[in-house]
C-alpha cells in the first residue's frame, strides 16, 4: 500500500500513547478511529487530546480554525467494525503478548484485507504477533516514543515476513507524521529499549547498592550527559512496571545475566510504586513538590 493511500488509521488503545498517537496523526490531516473498550478510557483520551490542541491554540501553534479541523478528523468508538475503513491500524495496548495476539487475530478478521496491522509494543516480538494473522506480511512495529506528540522518533521494526511494501508505507507515513524513523530487526528491545532500559537499570543498581543519592544519580546524568531526565525520574514517567516488563524482555530473549532486572526495581514494582501514574516511584509524586524519599 502507498502511503498515499493512507487516508484513514485505527489507533487501538486510548491510554497515553494511543491518544497520543492519535492526536498526532489528526494533526497531520489523516481521519482517525480512536477505540478503545472502555468508554471511560475514550473519555479521558478526548479530554487530553482536546486540552492538548486547545493548548497549541492558546500559544498560536494552532489557529483556531486549525485546531477544530484537527479535532474532527478524530473519532472514536468501542466498536471494532469501525475500523474496517482503516488503511492501517496500530495497537497501544497492555504490553502482554497473549492479550496483544488476541486482538491481531480479531483486527485480522474485521481490517479490509490491504490494511497494514502495526504494533507500538515497546519489546514484544512482532515476528510472533505477525504469526497470529493470515497477513504477517503486512504486520509491523511501530514504535512511538512517549509523549507521542513532542518526542521526534519512530522505531520501525520489522518482523521475520514483513514485507518490504509495508515497510516502505509504514516508512512513508511516519514521516508524513514529522518524525525521523529508524529501523530495528526483530530481537529483544529493538534499538531504543535495548540501551535506555539497561541505563535504567543500571541507574536502579546505583542507588541500590549504595553509590548515590536519587538525586544525584539523575542530576549526574542530566547535567553529565545533557539528558532531559535522569534515568529514575524517567523510569517514573515511563513507569516501573514497564520498564521491569522489558528488562524481562529483554533477560529471557538474550539471555544474559547482565539483562537481570534488579532487586530494587522489582521491590518497587511489587509495593506498586509504579511511578507517575500512581503518584509514587523512585520519586513521591503525591506532594507539591517531589519528596525525599529512599
Ligand atoms: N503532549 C503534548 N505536548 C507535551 C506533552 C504531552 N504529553 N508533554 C510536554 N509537552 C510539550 C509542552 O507543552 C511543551 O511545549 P512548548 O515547548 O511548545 O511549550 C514542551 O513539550 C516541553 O514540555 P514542558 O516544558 O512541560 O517540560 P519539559 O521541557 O521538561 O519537557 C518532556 C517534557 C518533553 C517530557 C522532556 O522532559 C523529555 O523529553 N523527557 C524525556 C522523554 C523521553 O525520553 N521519552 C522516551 C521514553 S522511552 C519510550 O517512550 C519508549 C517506551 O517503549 C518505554
């Protein structure tokens, strides 16, 4: 399919990303079909793509006319038909690989059969996602990085069969999106996660063991490295359950030792201090500002 012919795309999943994927395409005068299950979720994603674009207006970004054309080429619905007139259609749901297959053998069934069927898995391999469907050709990574809407890249990754006609329209399109792609085979982490999530982990077994405050593990690595964060307040904001999910990833599927999540991560994760979105990490979020806590 040529990119041209992308008139209309599917964003499953109304969280963060999916929203902001979303928001982004509208942005670029493609019709979109936000759904999601839950009509709450559907809700909330309105909510902030709307604040989002009411924002771009209020700083002259966006005229106003602009800003109301963005908002109605987006729809969305709970109702998977729906997205049979999309020319390709990217899921940003739960990083599980079982609830991931099931959705591609549903988008399998109900897509027109020229749509390209991507994933924005942060690890998951989209050679066995691709294998759930009768068109594993035509299936593929698209990896955005988080906020969707400010961060400039596009992982693309290609699976075992993906071909390279839906390589180049899925090339094509994130650049008509205004990002920059670059492509990963399919193995454990692609490019981005395969460093940023051992820097990460790292940066756990820093404090862990003793070497440092929090704060001056992120304030070396921000002034040090001119990083926009430090690694634990980005793992905040990526989440520690995430960024545990993937060191998983990536432990098991290259299987080395070095890839071990470690053990304060994990206790995090397991108090539920998930990070920003629950109000406590590595940082406590719930106070004005953040608190001092180990
Ligand atoms: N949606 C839309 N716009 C947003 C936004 C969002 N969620 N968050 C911030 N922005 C905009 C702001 O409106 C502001 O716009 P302006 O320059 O036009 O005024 C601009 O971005 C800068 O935002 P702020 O001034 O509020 O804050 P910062 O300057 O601190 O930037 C940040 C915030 C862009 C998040 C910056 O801290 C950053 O780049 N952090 C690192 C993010 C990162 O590394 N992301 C990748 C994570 S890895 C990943 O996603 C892979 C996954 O698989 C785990």
């Amino acid at each position: 399919m040529a990119t041209a012919e992308i008139k209309m795309i599917g964003v499953v999943g109304g969280g963060q990303m999916g929203s902001g994927i979303a928001q982004v395409a509208a942005m670029h005068g493609i019709n979109v079909w936000l759904l999601d299950t839950d009509p709450q979720a559907l809700a909330k994603a309105t909510a902030s793509i709307s604040a989002s674009i009411n924002l771009l207006v209020s700083k002259a970004r966006l005229s106003q006319e602009q800003g109301t054309d963005v908002l109605g080429r987006l729809r969305c619905t709970s109702n998977m038909e729906e997205l049979h007139s999309a020319d390709l259609i990217i899921e940003a749901i739960v990083e599980s690989e079982d609830i991931k297959k099931t959705l591609f053998v549903q988008l399998d069934k109900i897509a027109k059969r020229s749509a390209i069927l991507a994933s924005n898995t942060s690890s998951i391999s989209i050679t066995r996602l691709a294998s759930s469907t009768s068109r594993p050709h035509q299936v593929i990574g698209m990896h955005f990085m988080n906020p969707p809407p400010v961060m400039k890249l596009i992982e693309i990754v290609r699976g075992a069969d993906t071909s390279d006609e839906t390589f180049k329209a899925t090339k094509a399109l994130s650049e008509r999106l205004g990002k920059t792609v670059i492509t990963s085979q399919d193995y454990s982490g692609f490019i981005v996660n395969r460093v940023l999530m051992p820097m990460i982990n790292e940066a756990f077994f820093a404090l862990y063991t003793g070497v440092a405050t929090k704060e001056d593990i992120d304030t070396g690595m921000k002034l040090g490295t001119n990083h926009p964060m430090g690694p634990l307040e980005l793992a905040d904001f990526i989440g520690l359950d995430v960024c545990l999910s993937i060191m998983k990833v990536l432990h098991v599927g290259l299987g080395d030792n070095k890839y071990a999540p470690c053990p304060l991560l994990v206790q995090y994760v397991d108090a539920g201090r998930l990070g920003r979105k629950r109000g406590i990490g590595v940082y406590d979020y719930t106070k004005e500002s953040r608190s001092k806590k180990p």
